[in-house]
C-alpha cells in the first residue's frame, strides 16, 4: 500500500474532493487502458494523478498520451521521486503538470483552482511544473511539510479493491519522512535538495498511537503493524517514549499487535536498552541494512559507514530480546567483485537472518551510483526495460559478469542457508527467485493464492457462524 499516495487522499477528502484508485500493470497494458477507460466512464475525473518508478514511467507515460488523446478534458499531473528527480525529462511528457518533492498540499491547490475556473490554466502553485501555452512554468518549492502529524491518517480504503485478502493481514503505520544518511544507492539524499526546512522528520508518539488505534477498531483482524521509517534508532528519547506508549496500548489487549521496523546500523552502535524497551512493546522483528558483506563496498561505493562486527553485535542484541532479524543485500553493485560477494554470503551465514530481503542492484536515475554508471559506461539496453528491475542484473560488471550475478542471485537462499535448513524448505525460495523475471508467471501466482486466501477467509467465517450458532 503506497502511503504516499493514501496521505494525499486523506487530505483531498477531508476538504470534501472525492478520490478513486486504479492500479496498472505494465505486464497487461490493454487490460490496463480497458480498466483505466472504466474508471473514467464511472468516476469523471477532473484531475488524474500518477506515480511510477523509473522502469514503469514509460509505460504511465503511454497511458497518459492515450488518456490526453481520448479525454483531453482531464487534467493530468505526475509525482513522485522519478518524476521530483528527473523533471526536465518528465515535462516533456504527455503530462500537464509535474509535482516536485511533496504532494499533499500542491495536489489540493491545483485541484481547488481547477474546480473554481474549470476553463482555466492553473498558475503560481508551489511545487508544480505546468504548461502553460508551450512554455513550462517552474514554480518554486514550498518548504519541507515540518508538522507530519498536520495530515488526516492515510486513507487505507481506496486500497481495499486491489489488496489480496489475507486472513491476518499486515497494515503499515509511517513514522516519520527523510533519512540523515547519503547512500549512493538511494535517491534520500537529491530528494532532500528539492526544498528547504528540516527533510527527516518524526512524527509525535501520541499520533501514531491514535493513528493505531483508529486502524485496530477499522480492522479488527489486525495482528501485525509494520511501522514505517528509514531508520528507528536515531532519537532514543523518541523511540523509548513511543515503545513506551505501545506497551501500555498492548496491555490493555486481549490479543496484543506485534510490530516490526528497519534500523541502521552505526559506528561502535549499542542498541541493547532500545531493543529490551522494543521487545516490551511487542515488537516481533527488524530489519538491518547489510546491503554488502564487504567493508570496503559499503564504505567505498556505497557510503555506509559500519564494520561487520557493528552489524553481528546487533544481531545478536535483537536476539538477546527475543527480535527475529531480517537482512537486506545488494547483488551486482558497481565496483564489486565475485569474492566482496562471497563476503555478503559469509556474513548471512554468521548471523543466519530469519529472512532476508535480497536485490539486484538497479541503477535509479538520480542517485550517486546512477551518474557514476553512466559516466562508466555501464548502463546497456537492460536500463529502464520493464520487468527487470531488482530481479535481473541491469550492468555487467568486469569483475562480475552479468550472468554470474542472476546466478548468485537465484542460489542466494541455498548459499546462506545450506547446512541451516533442509532442502525441502530451501528450494522453493530458489524457485521463486528464478520466477521474478517472469513478471506474468507471478501475477499467475498471485491470483491463485488470492483465490486459495479468499476461500481460507470464507472457510474460517463459516467456522465461526457456526460455532456462534
């Protein structure tokens, strides 16, 4: 669930605009046009708005020609980080509009302007790139939202038609926005250029525990919450208060929620009293970004700034609490080599992640790694082609070859957990891994279990009528 997206909802609703939600597969293109084309004969939109990672801009692009020539009385604006980092490009789109940084209060502004002069071109928002007569009107960045706790709660409801049923569904609650971190990889530190004011920002302990109660009473199935942040653990007196306030909320439940969120690792960084307060609350799980196994990859090239012994010493202080750990990794960096590989694999294998979150490196148009790749030389024919994002190898590296890397990528799971775990159970994620390149063989997948889900559902609500009965 793109809680981007649902904070601007909530916001257009509350100053009574209507919103619906259409989401497009890339890997269906007419059934998306047919669906899009629905959506417009029901709903009328005045406004449509976008968003799209770089690998599927073309293809949003492409609806929204298709839309500007079918109904070019819908205005139509695009967002989001590809589009906040790469605007020159995107402008020149079949878009009337561009959103640079955040959306909120811009998307409300041009909305109330179109609905007061629906003849009209819009003019002098903050943050908006508009055409204007086949000139491009760049409007000035408004400053950082400061007060995140200002905005409604997401609204989670335009999501409902699209989310696959599950029996225990998992909700996210966002903590704050910005990282303090510069990871060449990551687009956190161009987006924090594109306005003034303070870019990480928390929100307060007492609005995100309204922001959970409200969700448990909506969906009273809820068991688990993820809390979404760059990291946790930057302000202890934060995070110690807001575990705090998650206990005494659990306390008073019959069936407690468990909640999971990511960390950053630091230099000579002693977690020990924040994990004691966060198993209190009932935290289940963290993530850790270990990104690279080898030292000199994520001090190098990726700018992370950590030993190997900093990420085992958390590990085992999430462990001494009873936290199950999750470890992101990162395949195919450029300047890495098959032996800083072997490192990342090393190093699973000492701290044997309960789970892992594991990426091709893709190099995404405004970030540090991105111009460095360009610059070498590195980008081929693979970049921006739709499907393989994350899960085939854009560059070929000289000292990792493009083919060895999906290899590895595939293997990953029997590497880290060889002698772990038996084959029965290791051999599926391989599978899996080897299916991500096949973006229409997983929406196969995903159907089925959606289908095998609602009957689990429906199966489990007879169950319960009849022993209400």
């Amino acid at each position: 669930m793109h809680l981007g997206i649902s904070y601007i909802s909530s916001l257009l609703k509350r100053h009574g605009h209507r919103t619906r939600l259409a989401v497009l597969c890339p890997s269906y293109p007419r059934k998306s046009q047919i669906l899009l084309k629905q959506v417009i004969g029901d709903f009328a939109p005045r406004l449509i708005c976008y968003t799209a990672v770089s690998t599927q801009y073309d293809f949003i692009a492409r609806v929204a020609a298709h839309i500007a020539k079918c109904n070019p009385e819908i205005y139509q604006m695009i967002g989001g980080p590809h589009a906040s980092l790469n605007p020159e490009d995107v402008i020149t789109g079949p878009f009337d509009a561009l959103c640079v940084s955040e959306g909120e209060f811009p998307t409300l502004e041009l909305i109330s302007r179109l609905e007061a002069d629906p003849g009209g071109v819009p003019s002098g928002i903050a943050n908006l790139w508009i055409k204007r007569e086949g000139e491009v009107e760049r409007n000035p960045p408004r400053p950082f939202l400061k007060d995140l706790d200002s905005l409604p709660f997401p609204d989670r409801e335009i999501w409902m038609e699209w989310l696959v049923p599950l029996p225990n569904p998992r909700y996210a609650v966002l903590l704050g926005r910005g990282c303090p971190f510069e990871c060449t990889y990551c687009s956190n530190h161009a987006l924090k250029r594109l306005a003034v004011g303070p870019y990480v920002r928390y929100r307060l302990p007492d609005s995100i525990l309204a922001e959970i109660q409200d969700l448990v009473t909506r969906c009273p199935t809820v068991n688990e919450i993820y809390l979404e942040v760059e990291t946790i653990g930057l302000n202890r007196e934060w995070i110690l208060d807001l575990c705090a306030k998650l206990e005494t909320f659990n306390g008073g439940r019959r069936r407690p929620v468990s909640f999971g969120t990511n960390i950053r690792v630091t230099p000579n960084c002693d977690f020990s009293d924040i994990f004691a307060f966060m198993s209190r609350a009932n935290f289940s799980f963290i993530n850790i970004g270990l990104e690279s196994g080898s030292e000199r990859v994520r001090r190098d090239i990726l700018r992370r700034n950590y030993s190997n012994e900093d990420v085992i010493r958390t590990v085992t202080q999430a462990r001494a609490q009873g936290l199950r750990v999750s470890l992101f990794n990162l395949i195919g960096i450029p300047g890495e080599m098959v032996a800083d590989f072997e490192l990342t694999v090393r190093m699973n294998r000492i701290c044997r992640p309960d789970w892992h979150n594991t990426s091709i490196f893709y190099p995404y148009p405004g970030t540090q790694l991105h111009l460095l790749c360009k610059n070498s030389g590195l980008l081929g024919d693979r970049f921006r082609k739709e499907g393989v994002e994350r899960s085939s190898a854009i560059l070929d590296l000289p000292e990792f070859p493009r083919s060895e890397i999906e290899k590895k990528y595939v293997w990953f799971d029997y590497s880290i957990y060889k002698g772990f775990k038996p084959l029965h159970r290791i051999l599926p994620s391989v599978a899996q891994a080897k299916l991500r390149r096949f973006p229409r063989f997983l929406n196969l997948i995903r159907r089925v279990r959606a289908c095998i889900n609602k009957l689990k559902i429906a199966d489990g609500s007879n169950k319960e009528s009849v022993i209400k009965s």
